[in-house]
C-alpha cells in the first residue's frame, strides 16, 4: 500500500537519551555529557549514535563506583595527585605567583580524570587523546593546548627529579606549530588612535608603563611601590618568569606614568595598581578591551603591547642580546623572531665589505 511504503521510507528516529547529543546537529558525531565524581560537568566526543550510549553508560557506571567503592580505584604506587602536588610545591618555589596559580586551575581540571590513576600507567596516549578531546570541545587554539601539555609534562618532570617515577609520556607528544612569527604591534599612527580611546589618566598611566617597560602582564600588575624607584629610574622584579629576579630601566615616559599614579600616604608594600579597596587588580579588566574595540583595532590584545615595546627596540637599532636583556627573555632564540624587523642592519653589514680600507690588492696575488 502507497501509505506504508511512505512510512517505510522515512529515516528511523533515534530516540532521546539524557547525555547524548550532537554537538552540530545532523553531522552523525555524537558526545556524551556526564557529572564526574566530584559533580562536576563532563563532556566526551564518542562517535557514533551507539557508541555514544555505550560510552556514557560506561562513564556513569565508572562514576557510581568511584563514589561507593572508591577503594577499588585507589592504584598503587605513586598517582598522578601525588606528582601533581610535589609540581606545585616545585612552582610554588620556582615560578611566580601568577604561573603557579595558572598551573593550579588546570590541575583542578585535570585530577578528576587523572587523579587516581598510578603515574606509571598514564600513557602519552591517554594524555594525547585528553588533549584532543579537550581541545575540540573548548575549540582551543595550538597555543592553548601547548599550555596543557606542558602542564602535564612538568608534573611528570619533576617526578622524575624526585625520583618516584621514570618516564615522561608527555615529553615525547609533538607540540602544535603556533604561528610564532605573526608578531602584532602598534604601528605609532595606531598608537594615537588608541590613546584617544582610553579616557581615564589612571588606565593611559598604565597603558604607557606596559608600551614603554615591556613588562608582563602579570608583573606589571603584581608591582608594589617597594619595586619602584623613581630616582634610579629602574624597576626590580624579584621573580620572573624564568625564575631569575631582573632590573627594567624606566625612560622619561615611564616615570612620568608611574608618577602620575603614585599618591600620598602610600605603604612600601602598596600595590601600584590598586582596585577601589585598595587590593591589587589582576589586569586590565574590561576597558582595555573595550578602548581596543572602539578604535577598530583588530587582533590587538594587552600583551601586543610587549610586542611593540620588543618591535620598537629591534626598529631603532638596538642589538638583540640587549633587546633580550630588556625584554626577559630566557633565550636568544625568542628574541630572534624580532629581528625581521631590522632588515637594514643585515643590508649595512654587507655594505661594510666595500670599504677601501677593506679591499684586499690583488696586483701579484695568485688565485
């Protein structure tokens, strides 16, 4: 009959299952979302519509037992949580205090997953495909998920320097090509479009001190007023990056930033960017993003300022090893991705191979 071949035509209809979906409805890949042990949400590619439902009865099943039999998860021999603290005992010691908290966020996402499990049984394929997987679902950028790799690696690393563990899976994962050499910078017609945008003295005194110090995002808004020395026209930074403590020179625009925001009755230990309670502020907030959206400038975030600070250095003529020196860098190498910039410094370096008193005499010289 017409009626029932129409019916026997038509695509069959894939019942409803709490915590499977599509993420892009119609594509055939399926995910699964789930409350890990400790309440928090979950989301897992799986694939196909079955395998889908396997994958999340699976995880529930794991979850269940991981709250009422937790004994039968607890591996021997060193877990993942073990490492992960003496990591962040080694931070704590080693890193600045932005770092370390940085790399604490991402072990509260990654030892509900890994906690548990013996150090020596995580394989890089199972750090490869939570990279993915993650990296997929937070649409990450190669830059991002280099960060959680490296997180991982160093846990693994300095187990290794305690000697609880041997290996380091995560060392050997090829790390994602980040598109280093794209440097963005302010050109100094865009500089004054963007001054005309940041309306409050305090938030320009900042912008300046970022364009002409270089500085870190995490240490210029980690400075107190201790650091500062007005007269010597020089920060201090006790701990950088790399670890290692380091001077930065203040030019006349510098100072007469940090002027403007130094007020009377400041303690030593003051924080030199302060919120209205007098706490220290983390960063720009919002408004450096909104002064950089209302002067139409695309793809220009704070830290670009280091960028142009490093680019400005190179243009003028300064040598790299000291723009190195100003900018913090750990090597040379990251410095080197500026020296493009430069282009006239290789072109009169050649020149010098015509100077007469160069130029050998060739009358009785045999080839």
């Amino acid at each position: 009959m017409p009626g029932l071949v129409h019916l026997a035509l038509m695509p069959k209809k894939i019942a409803k299952i709490k915590g499977v979906y599509e993420k892009l409805p119609g594509s055939g890949i399926w995910w699964c979302r789930y409350a890990d042990v400790t309440g928090k949400l979950r989301r897992e590619k799986a694939g196909r519509h079955g395998d889908a439902i396997v994958l999340i009865d699976k995880r529930r099943t794991e979850t269940l037992q991981r709250k009422k039999l937790p004994e039968r998860f607890r591996a021997k021999g060193v877990t993942f949580r073990t490492l992960s603290s003496d990591a962040l005992e080694h931070s704590r010691e080693s890193n600045t205090e932005q770092s370390t908290r940085e790399l604490e966020l991402k072990m509260n996402t990654l030892l509900p997953v890994f906690g548990d499990l013996a150090a020596e049984h995580i394989t890089k394929q199972d750090i490869i495909r939570w990279l993915a997987s993650e990296a997929e679902e937070r649409g990450w950028t190669p830059a991002t998920r280099n960060r959680w790799q490296a997180a991982f690696s160093l846990i693994f690393r300095v187990g290794m320097d305690n000697e609880k563990i041997e290996r380091n899976p995560a060392a050997r994962i090829k790390r994602r090509a980040e598109n280093g050499r794209v440097i963005r910078y302010l050109t100094h017609e865009e500089e004054q479009i963007l001054r005309a945008t940041i309306t409050k003295p305090r938030q320009l005194a900042a912008f300046e001190i970022s364009l002409h110090t270089g500085m870190r995002l995490s240490e210029q808004f980690g400075l107190e007023w201790y650091q500062v020395d007005l007269g010597r026209r020089v920060v201090f930074l006790p701990k950088t990056k790399s670890g290692k403590p380091r001077h930065i020179p203040l030019n006349a625009v510098a100072v007469a930033a940090f002027e403007r925001l130094k007020g009377k009755g400041q303690g030593k230990h003051s924080p030199v960017f302060p919120n209205a309670s007098g706490e220290p502020v983390s960063g720009p907030r919002g408004w450096f993003e909104e002064a950089v959206t209302r002067a139409k400038l695309a793809d220009y975030t704070w830290h670009c300022n280091r960028h142009t600070f490093i680019s400005r250095l190179v243009v003028a003529g300064v040598d790299i090893r000291t723009v190195a020196e100003l900018a913090g860098h750990a090597t040379i190498q990251m410095t080197m991705r500026y020296a493009h910039l430069a282009p006239s410094h290789t072109a009169s370096a050649v020149d010098r191979l015509l100077a007469p008193q160069l130029t050998p005499a060739v009358s009785g010289v045999e080839g």
